[in-house]
C-alpha cells in the first residue's frame, strides 16, 4: 500500500518544484511532511530562497485517506486490505544505506505454494513484531501421592508454610479433576458451550440425500436432523426462518497430520491433561474472559476448539514460528514477513488464499513451536449457522414405534485450494458432506449406522424467523442454498387459506436440470408461486434481473398492508445485485431519485418489510 502510494504521487507531482515561502509560516497543517525534517540543523536566512524538492509521502490518517489517493471504492478497499496496518506502516529509517544477504528459500512444495513475492531480504529489519504472549498453557496431570515427603526434603527445611498449604490445595484440586465422560468423536467437550443457556447437543441423522445433480458446480446437501431428545429448559423453540448452530469439527486426518508434524508421542495425544489459560474466552466459544482450568486432551483441543485452515495467517503466528525455526534461513524468512520492510509481501500473503496451519508448518519445516504457545494464537473454532428448510412445528415421522421430531437443513460444500490435493472443502460444510457421504454408502450397503451433528437452537429469533409473523403478501428472492428458509415459509403458507395466494418466490439458479434445490417440495401450487431463474441456461437470466422485469409484482407487494419482501442468500454477486434491482423499481415505479429510491428502502428495512439475510 505505501509503495502504491509512493507511486501515484510521485506521478502526480512530477516536474513540480515549488518555491519556498519567504514570509513567516503558515499556520495551517501541511499534508506532507518528510523524515528527514526533524534532523535538519537551522541554517541562516538566505537572500535567495531555497528550492526543493516536494515531498511525496503523505501521512494516511485513516481509509479515507487511502480511498482519496488510490481512488478506490470502500468495497475495493475492504476486499483488498488486510488488516495487517500496511496504511501505517514507515517502513525503515529513512536515508540509511540498505544491505542485503543472500538467504536460501526452503525447496518443498508446501513453500512454493504460498507464493511469497521476495527479491532479497535486508541484513537488518526493523519493526519486529514482539513475540506473542503465551496465554495457555498445557500440564501434566500430578496425581497427590500417599508417600509422605522425606525429613530432609527443601519443603520440610524453612519453607514457607502458605507456599507448602497452596501446594497442596492445588494438588487436592487437580486429584479431583478428571475428564468428562463424553465421547468426542461425536460431539465437542462441554466446555465449548455456545452462549447460555444453549449447549451442544449431538443429533442424530435421520436421513440425508443430495440436492444437486450430476455435473452442479457445488454439491448441495439435504439433511433430516432428529432432535426429539434435545434438552428442554431453553426456552425457546425452533422456528420457521430461524437457524441451527452447528459445532462442526476440524477434520481428523488434518488433525492427526499436525500432531505428527509438531511431533507430539502417539501416546500423549489422547491422554488427559490440564489446561490453564490466563485470559481470554478459549476454549470456550462466547464464555467470559477469565482464566480457566480444566481436563482435556490435546486431541479434543485441536478438533473442537481452534480453527486450522480457515484464517489467513497473522504475525504473531509467524513470529512464533520464526522463534521456534532452527534453519536460519528459514528463521531471516518468517522475520522478515514479521517486520516493516515485509509488510507489503505480508499483506500480499495474507490477502490471498488461505493457507493451512500444517501448510506453513510444511513450508518451514525446522519450526516445530509447543503446541500450547501454538493453541495461544490461532483462532478459536467457531459454529456455523444454518437455516431451516422446513416448517419445524410440523415435521414429524414415525420409527421404531416412535414419533421423532425433525429440523430440516440444506448446505452448500464450499471448496477452496489446496496446495497438496487441488481442493479442500471448508470447515463445516466439509463435515457436513463427509457426514452424509458415510450414511448414504451404509445405507447403499445394507448397514444401519447411526451418524451425528453436533448442535444447538442458535438463531430462533433472526430477521427471517422474526417477520413471519402476519399474513400480508410476501416475496421471497433467493439464490443458490439462500432459498432453502423459504421452503418452510412456502409449506406453512400454502397451508392457510387467507394466504394461498400471497406468497411469491424468485429463485435463482445455475442451471435448473442441476442446481434447482426442493423442485416439486415446496406443496401445492408449486407452479404459480414459484419461477425459476436460470444464469447458465435458457435466455440466461440472473435473479436480481427478474426482480426488475417483476417491477409491478415487487412495487405491489411493497406498498400492500404487511407487505414484505425477503432476499437471502450470497452478498457477493446477488446479494448487492437484488439490492440495486430494487432501487431502480423503487425509481421507476415511484418516480424517484437513486438516493430517494436508497432511502426508501431503508425505511422499509426500519419499518420490518424489507429484510435481508446474506452472507
């Protein structure tokens, strides 16, 4: 960002060399301002005034500042930015003479992968990132012994009687700690609590079958959760529109493969152990910041409480690692990342594809951190959130002599690069599929097995679930896995006679011979409250241009007593494009200006008839 800048100045103010001002000052602020000034030694007055050099470097004071220069939109900026405090950063001293060694780049696939943009390193850097405080702390369990200490222990001789009395109550406290009974290949220690009064609860899969067909650029999942055990004392129950919270775990092969590379013994990783923690809200998910103790095993940390292959990397992670490199090449690389003359391959590395813990750990194989200093930076594993698809107050099937209750869901397996196998999926919706994967093949071999999903009632009261609440007309717009909630809608609809003929739904779709969700479930008159939008197919339509070409549906609908329109799904792409499809019908049917038409809609938000739920 500062090199950007440097440049687009530089070219702006090319061949400018303005006078100095002979009079006194100005006390009006300078824009620019250079290093060097405050090294310079007061001279004489001149009787000619000295020229020089306009400066071009400009103290950016906040994304306003960059936006000015770049002339970039915030949405450009936002995509782009990393976080990382590039707008900030100064770089080295200014005026010194810069030497650089010669540094050998580590030779393996996992490092290439990450593509670091160096030329050469300097032999000094500066603006290290501190090395990060360790916040967890991982002990051996010390059972309290029944052997009485010798006579001539260092305990026995002078010591401090409230030291020996802290000792022992510390050692009484851990003997009576021990590890929960609970089976963590199914479901999270209790620990990872969502927030209270919710705890996660391992529901099981009553059935699940694919939604997309051969060919659909992403596979979607259908999913028939059984919660007719899940524990009252919520209060709160499921609702049409509202959302689950799904404790999805890190996948078990990647756990087991940074357990290897870290080189923790076979025989520790499931073994328990105590956890301290100074501050802070892990392990736990949206529990207090407080220190904490508590019986664990490695294994149960790295699945269900941090998050491995979702964040970019930040600089404290690779501070840590460069403390714990032994190759000094490897070592002058991840420092260098860590200061200021790194920062714009820094930010570069951090804006692109994201890298997996094991991937950087592959990359700079002579860094083997402990794995509690690992545990005190990564992110925390957190839930994902997924809509109903059904009408929760009427699901219902019989087995085993049993009515069983069921929520219904759907999920899209989001895929990114993997620098070793082409692709990985994602965090959640990777379990998902791999859920899904196992029951279908035992069912397609004959077996019964019975396979969970850890979860809990997480958003009953969010903005879909909230407006279901009158029976004025409706419009549901939606694409992809977004028009998944409305299925419940239209099923409870459809059911009431007042409002047969008072709900609409624009859904949008790839190509409707793979990618259509739900076709034929939606109830009776599927066909007159539905259309079908196809981008890849037919006249190739997307859904924020059917929302124009249904300007007197839309404008109807808006205007009518309890009139609400609805759109869910991906902000990017869709999300936005429906939110301009709808200010031009709000312009051409109101005969409004654009930002009149921006207003509108706003209020209309305030006012609880437009609502979006995107992502």
């Amino acid at each position: 960002m500062a090199s950007q800048v440097d440049r687009l100045l530089a070219e702006q103010t090319a061949g400018c060399i303005p006078e100095e001002p002979q009079s006194v000052s100005s006390a009006a602020p300078s824009l620019t301002y250079s290093d060097s000034d405050e090294q310079e030694v007061e001279e004489p007055r001149q009787t000619e005034p000295r020229r020089r050099r306009a400066s071009t470097r400009l103290i950016a004071q906040s994304p306003e500042d960059i936006q000015r220069i770049t002339g970039e939109t915030t949405t450009q900026l936002v995509s782009r930015c990393c976080g990382g405090g590039c707008c900030f950063s100064k770089g080295g001293v200014k005026g010194q003479t810069v030497e650089y060694e010669q540094v050998q780049f580590p030779d393996n696939d996992a490092y290439r992968s990450l593509n670091l943009k160096i030329d050469q390193i300097p032999a000094t850097l500066n603006n290290v990132s501190d090395l990060p405080e360790q916040t967890a702390f991982l002990q051996p369990l010390r059972r309290p012994s029944s052997v009485p200490s010798p006579t001539g222990s260092a305990l026995s001789m002078g010591a401090d009687e409230n030291t020996t009395s802290h000792v022992g109550d510390l050692e009484r406290k851990m003997g009576s700690m021990t590890l929960e009974n609970i089976d963590t290949t199914i479901e999270p220690p209790s620990f990872v609590q969502p927030h209270p009064p919710h705890h996660v609860f391992a529901a099981r899969i009553h059935n699940t079958r694919e939604l997309t067909g051969q060919g659909a650029e992403k596979r979607t999942f259908h999913f028939d959760l059984d919660v007719t055990d899940y524990p009252e004392g919520e209060d709160v129950d499921f609702k049409v529109g509202g959302a689950i919270g799904v404790s999805a775990p890190n996948e078990a092969s990647m756990v087991e493969e940074l357990l290897d590379i870290l080189m923790v013994p076979r025989f520790l990783r499931d073994k328990p152990v105590l956890l301290r923690t100074t501050k802070g809200r892990w392990p736990t998910v949206w529990g207090d910041d407080q220190a904490r103790e508590l019986i664990t095993t490695r294994r149960a940390l790295l699945t269900w409480c941090s998050d491995i292959q979702s964040y970019p990397p930040t600089k404290q992670l690779l501070r840590i690692l460069a403390e714990h490199a032994t190759d000094k090449n490897e070592k002058k690389i991840l420092l260098f990342l860590c200061a200021a003359e790194g920062q714009g391959v820094f930010c570069d590395f951090r804006t692109g594809p994201h890298v997996t813990v094991a991937q950087l750990l592959h990359a700079f194989p002579s860094s083997k951190p402990p794995l509690d200093l690992l545990l005190s930076v990564l992110q925390p594993l957190m839930p994902r959130f997924y809509s109903l698809s059904n009408d929760p107050h009427e699901s219902f099937e019989t087995r085993d002599g049993k009515q069983h209750r069921l929520v219904e869901i759907a999920v899209t397996v989001h895929e990114t690069a993997d620098w070793r196998t082409g692709t990985r999926t994602g965090v959640g919706s990777g379990f998902f599929q791999r859920q899904a994967l196992k029951l279908i093949e035992a069912q397609r071999k004959g077996e019964r097995i019975d396979v969970y999903i850890p979860m809990f009632k997480g958003l009953m009261a969010n903005p879909l679930a909230k407006q279901f609440i009158s029976d004025g007309p409706m419009l549901l717009i939606g694409a992809g896995v977004g028009i998944a909630p409305f299925r419940g809608f239209v099923q409870r609809r459809l059911k009431t006679a007042n409002c047969a003929n008072k709900v609409w739904v624009l859904q949008g779709v790839r190509d409707s011979l793979v990618d259509e969700l739900y076709s034929g479930e939606w109830g009776v008159h599927e066909d007159e409250v539905k259309r079908v939008v196809q981008s890849r197919r037919g006249e190739g339509r997307y859904v924020q241009e059917e929302v124009k070409h249904q300007a007197d549906l839309v404008w109807y609908i808006i205007n009518s007593v309890d009139g609400r329109v609805f759109v869910c799904g991906s902000s990017r792409g869709m999300g936005e494009g429906v939110e301009n499809a709808l200010v031009e019908v709000a312009m051409e049917k109101g005969n409004l200006e654009r930002e009149e038409a921006k207003e509108y809609w706003r209020l209309k938000k305030e006012g609880g008839q437009y609502i979006a739920e995107t992502w």
